[in-house]
C-alpha cells in the first residue's frame, strides 16, 4: 500500500469517527433532557399524587435541622403550594418497613397521603378502608385520629410517622404548629400515664364524660371528664384504683375526687374481673392457700389482678398481669413478703406452633424455674429471653417488671 492511499485511508476513518462522535453528542443533546424527565418523572410521580397541582418539586431535607430518621425525604414545591414528606415506620411485626408519601399545603394542611409499601401481617387497610382518607385536611395535631382495632401497632406506626414529618417542617419554621384542644392532649397523656393499657380502643360516653377508652388487654380505661370548663383525665385500672390529671400532666386525684367516683363508675359496669383466674391459679400453685384477698394497685400497668395469701402461716402476693406479645399473654407471678419470685406461670408460652416451630425446644419447666428467687436487684430482663422468640420475650419482660412494681406499690416502695 503506498503512502498517498494509506493517507485516504486515515482520512477516512478520522471522518467516521467525527461524524460519529457528533451523531452522539447530538443524540444525548437532544435526548439528554427527555432522559433527566423521565428519571424526574419518576421520583416525583408519588409527590405528584399527593399534591397534583403542583408546578415541580425540589428536595430541601439535607438544608433541614432535627429531621428524624423516620423522614425518609422532603420536597419543596417550587411554587410555594407547599411540602412533600415521604416517611418510614416500623412495627414489631413489620418485614421491612411501611414507607408513606404525604402533601402538606404551605397553610399546613394534609392534602394527599398513600401508603407506599406495607409488608405487616396485620394490614389495618382491611379493617378500616377509610383511616387514611382521615388524615385529610389534619394539621399537626391530627385532631380525631385515632389508631384501628385489630391493627393497633401498625396504625399507631403510621400515625407516628407522619406527626414526625410535620414536626420536622414544624421545627424549621416551614409551617405553622396546629393547636390541639385540651381534650387532644389528654388522650395523648395515656401511653405515658398507663403503659399498661395497651391496644386502646374508644368507647361510648355518657354524663361528663367526653372521650373514653377501653384497654383491648383489659387493664382498665381512659376518660377525658369535663369539670366546668376544665377538662381532666381520669385512670381507673382492672383493680379500681383511679388517678386524675390536668392537661399539664399534675396528679390532681385529691382535689378532684366527683372525676374520680364518676370515672371508677362508669369502669365498674364494662371492667371484666379477672380476681376469680387469680384465685384459681393460686389455689394450684399452692394447694394450702388460705386468706386469699384482692388487693387494689395503685400502679397503671399490665397487671390485671392481685391478692395477698397465706401458705403456712407465711405471706405472698400474686398477680396476674396481660402483656401482649405475638399475641395476648396471661403470666401468673407469686412474689413472697421479702421480694423475690416464689412462682412464675403462664397460660401459653408458644403460639402458632406450627407456622414458629416450638422455639428450639424450649424446656417450658426450666424457663419458668429461671424465674424463682429473682428480686428486683437480680431481675435483669435477660431471664425472659426464648431464643427465636423476641415478641413473647418482650412480652414476659413487661409481665415481670409489672409484677414487681405492683409488688413495689403494695408494699409502699417506688411505683
């Protein structure tokens, strides 16, 4: 080949790869925009369904202070209609965890809310088709929003969630707070006050009475009671005992007594009794029982009866506390004078056995033995642990620090 052909050859190739190169630059010039629109389109086709109006949105969470790690992004809407929140939240029995898309209008309103991905087995779509739409129109206090029974974890998940995603716009001064009546603030009081009462649920109310719950494990109600023109809330435990608070969160129990009687009356007719299960168990544990009586605790948590009791001329204390775990738990405690655990008991240690296995073969006789002789200086928490089994272990946790402060407040100690 000589040179003035091989030149022609060079010349040619350096042709095609200019031609080329220039066919690409103009394909990404011109396809480059669609392609950023379309990956556009896709982040913000859940902001658009929840605020459709809006003109184009622009990410502002890493500009934010105090976003809790529960807010998984926010938006602005560029136009100034407002912010877009997308959230996350966990349950015990959550796979992964349930994600939340949710517009709030610059005057601080919900005006769009989905529930992107949900993974519990318990879905509370299916047990109230309208809860979301709820959340329509809410500002932060989220006035009315309850949690839905039978899904009560998964429900109060969401709820959380969402309350973090305005307080995150709250905090930052990107909308103004909602105010919640006193009434709002009462009920929100009862996690904190009695957590023991779990699953709450609301109930029918009469006379003075504005709001109540019920305790789906039975431990006892909730009642937010007018006094004038001031509003309290009102405690009353499976036991009878009843504490009264203001809406700054102060016992008020001796100055408001009527709350008091009104409250313990209107529990007294739906409270289910759980004395006679106590007296039955105990009775099996100790065959020599004697002097079996109730006594009335003072404590707001998962112990749903208690009796003092005689066996050998030597005094014990029983109680039966409701925690929940997979499911309903009944755990049975007998605790002597000086402290520490004579006996420890439940109805069912492992559920749905078949779909869990049995735990790894857990030695029911040995577990319970575990718990003997412990006091409140020995109990660690540890010895309610059933490998493969954290809901139950939780749950029988919470069993044992309730008997023990339930003992605590009989015997006038820290309740």
């Amino acid at each position: 080949m000589n040179i003035k052909h091989l030149l022609k050859t060079i010349l040619i190739l350096l042709c095609i790869v200019a031609i080329f190169a220039v066919a690409m630059f103009g394909l990404n010039f011109l396809t480059g925009p669609i392609i950023e629109a379309n990956n556009k389109g896709a982040e913000f086709a859940p902001l658009l369904a929840v605020m459709p109006e809006a003109e184009n949105f622009e990410e502002v969470t890493s500009t934010l202070a105090g976003v809790p790690e529960s807010v998984i992004a926010i938006y602005k809407e560029t136009s100034g209609k407002g912010f877009v929140v997308r959230a996350k939240a966990s349950t015990q029995y959550s796979k992964e965890p349930m994600e939340i898309t949710f517009g709030i209008t610059a005057d601080g309103k919900i005006c769009g809310i989905q529930l992107d991905v949900y993974t519990d087995s318990i879905d509370f779509r299916s047990k109230d088709a309208n809860y979301i739409d709820s959340y329509l129109e809410k500002d932060s206090a989220l006035a009315d929003i309850g949690t839905v029974s039978g899904a009560t974890y998964s429900s109060t998940a969401f709820k959380g969630a969402v309350s973090e995603g305005f307080a995150a716009l709250i905090t930052n001064s990107l909308i103004a707070e909602g105010v919640k009546s006193d009434a709002q603030i009462l009920g929100e009081m009862i996690p904190t006050l009695a957590p023991g009462m779990l699953k709450t649920e609301e109930v029918a109310v009469s006379g003075n009475i504005e709001k109540a719950w019920k305790a789906g494990n039975d431990a006892g109600f909730a009642y937010v009671v007018k006094n004038g023109e001031a509003s309290f809330l009102a405690l009353v435990n499976a036991t009878g005992a009843c504490k009264v608070y203001d809406v700054a969160g102060a016992d008020v129990t001796d100055a408001q007594s009527a709350i008091a009687d009104e409250a313990k009356a209107a529990a007294s007719a739906s409270q289910k009794s759980y004395t006679e299960d106590l007296n039955t168990k105990i009775t099996r544990l100790y065959e020599t029982a004697t002097d079996i009586t109730p006594v009335e605790v003072s404590t707001f948590n998962t112990v749903v009866a208690a009796a003092s009791f005689k066996v050998d001329g030597a005094d014990y204390y029983g109680f039966y506390s409701r925690s929940i775990g997979f499911h309903q738990m009944d755990v049975y405690f007998v605790i002597d004078a000086n402290g520490a655990i004579a006996k420890m008991d439940a109805k069912q240690f492992i559920f749905d056995e078949e779909y869990f296995g049995n735990f790894g073969g857990m030695d029911v006789g040995a577990y319970k033995g575990g718990f003997e002789g412990l006091t409140t200086e020995t109990w660690s928490g540890e010895q309610a642990v059933i490998a493969t089994a954290t809901m139950t272990s939780n749950a029988m946790k919470q069993s044992t620090d309730d008997a023990f402060a339930a003992f605590n407040a009989i015997k006038g100690g820290a309740q």
